[in-house]
C-alpha cells in the first residue's frame, strides 16, 4: 500500500453538520479499501482567488494508505461532490 494525502476545501456556506458529515462521507471511502492515518482540520481560511464567488473555505487534510486504485475512485467521488469546491491528491511516496 502507497501513502497519499488528500486535501479538499469544502463550501463555506453549508452548515458545520454537512461540513462533518462530508469529513466523515471522505473518510468513509478512503476504510473501504484503504487505511485513514491521520485527519487534520485547518477550519475556515481565506481563498488565494475567489471560486464560485465565494473567498473562504473549510480546508480538509487527511493522510492514508491504499492501493493505487482508490485515488482513483476518491478524485471521481470528490469531483461530483456538490459539497466540495476543490481538492487534491498527492503521493507522498519518495521518489
């Protein structure tokens, strides 16, 4: 299994038990064929350029171990998400 890290900035707008409920939606499909590591919550933060006219978002970071697949699978979930404005998936595997 490779390490990856997935960083996603989710609506300001929506309430903070969608922001959870979205954690924990992330979360929950990175058990299903991998291994959360570590969850950090960095809250509200200011934007570098606005998206969707808004200026703030919820950032999400969360460390895991999966096979190369589940990136995959996550990015797909995560784009279609109405609840989050941006993500990213990196390798932290050294090169």
């Amino acid at each position: 299994m490779k390490k990856y890290e997935v960083m996603f900035i989710i609506d300001p707008t929506l309430e903070d038990a969608q922001k959870d409920a979205t954690v924990e939606t992330v979360k929950g499909i990175i058990a299903s064929e991998g291994e959360v590591e570590n969850v950090d919550v960095w809250g509200m933060r200011k934007l570098a350029y606005p998206i969707q006219k808004k200026n703030e978002g919820y950032y999400v970071v969360i460390d895991f171990s999966a096979d190369t697949e589940l990136p995959k699978e996550l990015d797909r979930r995560l784009r279609i998400s109405d609840n989050v404005i941006r993500h990213m998936i990196i390798s932290k595997e050294e090169k």
